[in-house]
C-alpha cells in the first residue's frame, strides 16, 4: 500500500515522513527544501492473534510487538505545491505523477495558521488553515484533469467511432492512478456527461470528473500539524470547518524527537502512545532533557502526537482496510515451514476469500477451491467477505 505525504511548503511534511519512516529526508524552516520526493517505510498496527494460540508468532513480514503487529505500508514525501502550481506556480506540480499509484493521501496542514500559501513562516493565526485545504484540493482536481485530458482528441474516436463503453476509455485514460472501474463508475454517476460523445465535453465536465474521481479513489485524511502552537479548542474548532474531511492535530516535530531518543536508546517510546519514559542508565544531556520535557508537556495536553493516529486514521478509517492472516495449516495457524502467524495483510473491507486468494498469491487465486476459517474451521465460499483479523487458509488444486 501507498501513501503520499502531501501539503503546502514548509508545514512539515519531511518531519512527518521522518518521523514514520525514521529516515534522513532534509527538513529546514523554508519552502522547497524538498525538491525531488522522498519513499520510505513506515507501519500501522494491527491486533496479533497469536495470543489465542498460546505460543509466539514469526512474523516475516509485519514485527510484533507487545501483541501489535506492525504492517509497513510505503510513504511518499512530496515537494510542497502552492496554489497555481498546476500553472507552474512554485515547484509546479509534476512530481505529483510519483502519485499516481497512491491509494490515499496524507495531507500535511499548518493546523496553527503560521504558514502562508506560498510557505513563508508568520505569526501563528496568521492564516486560517482551512483555507489550504479548498486550494490544495483544486491543484489536485487540475492534476487529475490533466492527465484525464492527456492525449483525449485522440482517443475519443474509440468511444465515438467504435462504440467503446465511456467506463473503457476512461480507465485507459486513467491507468496507473489506481483508479478502479467501479470507482470510474461512481464518478459517471456523480458528474452526468454525454456518455456517446466525449468530443463534446468541456473542461468544466472534465474538472467535474476529475473531482469526483479524486473523491472516489484518493480518500484524504488531514495531519494538522505544529499543533504545539495552537490550542485544542483551535483544533477542535478547526475540524468541525473542514468536516467531512478527517482532521488529526499533530506534531511532528515531538513525534520525530521521541522516535529519534527511542532510536538512541535515550527512552522507551511505542508510537502512538500518550507517555514515554527515560531508558534506565540513559545520560541525557541538558537540551535533550529540555527537548523530552517539551514533549512530556504536548503529551500531557494533546494525549499523543498524533501522528500515528493520523496516518492509522488514514488507512483503516479513510481506506477502510482490514488486516486478514494467510496460513497453511488452520489448526496451528503455521505455513509450510512451521512459522505461526508469518504475514498479514492489508486489504479493503469487503474484500472475499477469492480476491484474496489471488493478493496472496497469483496461483492461489487461479486455482482457488474454497478457504477454511482458522477459527470456525468452516469452508469459506468465493465470494465469502472476510473479516477483520481473520485467520485464513486457502486451498488451492496443486
Ligand atoms: N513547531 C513545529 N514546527 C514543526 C513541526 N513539524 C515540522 N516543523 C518545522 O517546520 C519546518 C518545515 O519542516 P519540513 O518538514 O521541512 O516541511 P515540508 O512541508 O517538508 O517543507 P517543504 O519540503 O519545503 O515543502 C521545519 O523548521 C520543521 O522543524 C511541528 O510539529 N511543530
Ligand atoms: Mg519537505
């Protein structure tokens, strides 16, 4: 799974990387320090059920730790766009082809008002941070306008001329955006354009469509961060403008500090969490005690940095996935090699024993019989929705 890192300058989006990822990307207090995008790792955490086995798990995939699994999903950290970056404004807006394969975005805001569009740093309230969330979302409109557009003229006579279904040349249109055809769909059923004569669209219609496509397939989730410099009741009031979109306060900054210390070996930190504590023997120097006390302060205010929170809120509330146990013996839960419990994956909600019969593996979903559930130990028809959590074993013709 992919997710870009997304934002307006200097509002932290590498701090916010760095902090997932734990990796080096250059961060500094002034727009464009990011100018080519950065990928790296980082993970979510989902229940073990290893615990119902009495034994360990072997995780090759996903570590456990303390009964979480934590499932590395791919992060993009991209240069910061400006409004008018589809015009070349600023860094312009290619990079945002790197993407394209996304399934969803995290959308870094100054959740304090202390950054202007263009990412000057300001007093913070400032500006108002609901405001880069209207103008962000055009640029995205304009970027997935363009690349439906790209190309277009051409290929309008494979509708017009050889009755090719709009749903068809629109996916063409689309490919490698990690657009689906039911997603395709339910942007046709939105935006109502002559379906026989796609010559005749405006760019109005293809602005439509291309809204309604980026609400489809490019569920968002808002990191408001540098929430050190704002109240909760800003925050609060905040998210209740840029509702329905989700909104997390986040500090990037404390969360990339703890993880960092954690790193060190200075403290003992699990991501996500409202405390943290001093590593025993640990020698902190006078400004790393100073930097831990800052921290313990946003903790005790905040509850955590959220930035954990933001980007799990991203992937099991924004892109609805469940995490689903494939094995090969559903009694011990183990596969050929006697490893308990060794992958888990992320799929959507809804997702059937069949479907992911094939994310497992391509041959499994091709000679797929049925899937037994590792806790019922009943067949599990093709079809069959699976469930979170679940324990499944498929059985496949040899
Ligand atoms: N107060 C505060 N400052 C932060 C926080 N997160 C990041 N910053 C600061 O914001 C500035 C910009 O951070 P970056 O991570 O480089 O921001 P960016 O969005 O990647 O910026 P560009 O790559 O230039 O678009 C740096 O000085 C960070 O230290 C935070 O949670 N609180
Ligand atoms: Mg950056």
């Amino acid at each position: 799974m992919e997710l870009g890192v997304i934002g307006k300058p200097n509002v932290g989006k590498s701090t916010t990387f760095n902090a997932l990822t734990l990796l080096d990307a250059a961060m500094a207090p002034y727009p464009f320090t990011t100018t080519v995008p950065n990928r790296g790792s980082g993970a979510v955490r989902v229940r073990c059920p290893h615990g119902e086995k009495g034994a360990a798990c072997d995780p090759g995939n996903a570590r456990c730790v303390d009964g979480f699994r934590w499932v590395p999903v791919t992060l993009i950290d991209v240069p910061g766009l400006v409004p008018g970056a589809s015009e070349g404004k600023g860094l312009g807006h290619k990079f945002l082809d790197d993407l394209r394969a996304a399934d969803g975005f995290l959308h870094v805001i100054d959740g304090s008002g202390g950054t202007s569009p263009e990412g000057e740093i300001v007093t913070p309230g400032r500006f108002d941070p609901a405001e880069e969330v209207g103008w962000l979302e055009q640029e995205l409109v304009a970027w997935i306008a363009e690349i439906l557009s790209r190309d277009f003229a051409r290929h309008v006579r494979s509708v017009e001329l050889e009755g090719a279904k709009v749903e068809e040349f629109l996916g063409a249109r689309l490919t490698g955006l990690s657009i689906t055809p039911a997603e395709v769909s339910a942007a046709l059923r939105v935006v109502p354009v002559d379906r026989e004569r796609p010559s005749n669209w405006t760019a109005e219609d293809r602005r439509r469509l291309a809204a309604a496509l980026l609400h489809a397939a490019k569920p968002r989730v808002l990191a408001a961060n540098k929430c050190d410099r704002t109240t909760p009741e800003k925050m609060a009031e905040l998210g209740e403008r840029v509702a329905p979109l989700p909104l997390a306060p986040t500090s990037a900054e404390a969360e990339l500090t703890l993880r960092r210390a954690t790193r060190a070996g200075l403290v003992r930190y699990t991501p996500g969490a409202g405390t943290f504590e001093t590593a025993p023997g640990a020698s902190l120097s006078p400004p790393q005690e100073r930097a831990l006390s800052e921290v313990r302060a946003l903790l005790a205010r905040w509850g955590s940095t959220g930035v954990q929170a933001a980007l799990e809120n991203l992937v099991f509330g924004a892109l609805h996935r469940i995490a689903v146990f494939p094995v090969e013996d559903e009694t011990r839960w183990t596969d050929s090699k006697d490893r308990r419990l060794p992958d888990v994956f992320l799929v959507p909600t809804g997702t059937t024993a069949h479907q992911f019969a094939y994310r497992v593996h391509t041959d499994l979903g091709t000679n797929f019989i049925r899937a037994i559930d590792g806790r019922t130990h009943r067949a599990l028809a093709a079809d069959h929705p699976l469930t979170d959590g679940a324990v499944v074993r498929i059985v496949a013709r040899k």
